[in-house]
C-alpha cells in the first residue's frame, strides 16, 4: 500500500534513496506530527551505489518511509547517474505530480558534489512547472488527469555547504531522522562492514548528521533546524508569521 500514490500535502523528491531522509527527514517527520500529508518519490534506485544492492535499498526506503509516518513511498526507475532532464522523464515527474496535487514540492539541492542532485532538481523544478499546463495531457493508470502545479518548490541542502534562504525548527524530530536515515543499514557507518567506504559511509558523515543540523539550529537560536533555499523569492502574509 505504501507505493500506491495518493494526494498528500507535501511531496519530497529526491535522486536517490535516502536523499529526502539525509536532508529533509526531519522536517517531514515534523509536518506529518502536525497533520500534514507527505509523500516520497524516488527518481532511481540508486543502481549505481558501490554499497548494497536496489533490491536492499528498496527494501531500506520502505522502512524509511514507513518510521518518518509517510502516506507513499515511489520509485521511478530512472537511470543512475545517467537519466536527463529530458521529455520522458519530464513526463514522468508530471505524472505522479498530478496525481499527489501537492501544495509544497521538496526536491534535491541546487547544487552537488554528486552530479545527479543538481541534475534532479532541475528535472522537478521544471515539471512543476510544465504540470500546470493543461495542454500537456497524461494519465495514471488509464485515467486523463488534470493540471496541477505546487504553490512552492523547496530545495532542500545536500552535501555541499550553501546558504539556506530560510531554515525550518526541527527540534524535537531529530531521533526520528536519524532513524529514518539508519534504516539504510547498507548505506552508513558501520564498523563491522566488509564492503568499500564511500563518502557516506563515514564515521564524519554520520556524525555530520548532527551537527550540522545542530549548527543551523544555533544560528536561530534553538537545538536544531533543517535549511532550504527557492528560485522563487520568499514572502509571508504578515510580519507575524515569521515569529
């Protein structure tokens, strides 16, 4: 049931799985304790990882999915490190976009040390905007659909360090993260692993999943927080809302 789409108010996507747990997961965890909706798409399997297999690491993104309280969990079957910015999988995207009709789209960070984040940001940021226009005619399991297009896209921060345009309060949801994160066993720190250590894999790495959101949660003056960044300029109703 956890891969069957259905409307939500948030939908995160990333590149690879775990992309959306590293960078967004405590966020999502803090709008679903809120009644928020969320779903996951994933854009490959990350077939290419020197880690694991696609078969653990989809096994590893349900678990995920289901610990941070996740309405859907999908998997668009793209090419690892080689899929494009292009009409097919534009498509795609449009599908599953018209489908959840999110308000919010979280998608991968702007710029990376890994070549496929910013290729995915792109490719969602672009689809958002192509699924609000109606000429482009798709279906999901045989039915037309209408157009949709998410109010706000969200970029959230990745490996490199970039300066959010804005920061979300986390506090309280970090055990839920990490967790969500951990659930990908062939992915992180483990000291009894025979397999080769890659960036992620490290003891900093996953140290770094702390502090780094410790670090943000300083700079306003609480335990943690999660950062962002938008194309678009950001703007409130009223000077209170940002109390």
């Amino acid at each position: 049931m956890l891969e069957q789409v259905v409307e939500v108010d948030i939908l995160a996507f990333g590149a690879h799985p775990d992309d959306v747990e590293m960078s967004a997961g405590a966020t999502l965890a803090k709008e679903i304790a809120g009644g928020r909706s969320v779903g996951i798409v994933d854009l490959t399997q990350g077939e290419l990882g020197t880690r694991g297999t696609p078969e653990i690491r989809k096994q590893e993104a349900l678990a995920a999915a289901d610990i941070l309280g996740a309405s859907f969990r999908l998997n668009l079957g793209m090419a690892d490190g080689f899929f494009q910015n292009d009409i097919a999988n534009q498509l795609k995207v449009i599908e599953v976009l018209r489908q959840a009709r999110p308000k919010i789209v979280l998608c991968n960070a702007l710029q990376d040390r890994h070549i496929d984040h910013p290729k995915a940001s792109d490719l969602v940021a672009d689809a958002c905007f192509l699924s609000g226009l109606r000429k482009i005619e798709t279906t999901y399991q045989g039915l037309s659909q209408e157009a949709w297009r998410p109010a706000q896209v969200y970029h959230y921060i990745q490996w490199n360090e970039i300066e959010p345009d804005f920061v979300v309060d986390v506090t309280g949801f970090m055990d839920q993260k990490l967790a969500s994160v951990f659930a990908y066993k062939s992915q992180f720190y483990d000291p009894n692993s025979t397999e080769p250590q890659t960036p992620i894999s490290s003891e900093n790495t996953r140290d770094s999943l702390t502090y780094r959101y410790r670090n943000l949660g300083r700079l306003i003056g609480t335990d943690f927080a999660e950062g962002f960044n938008t194309k678009r300029q950001v703007a409130t109703r009223s000077l209170f809302d940002l109390i």
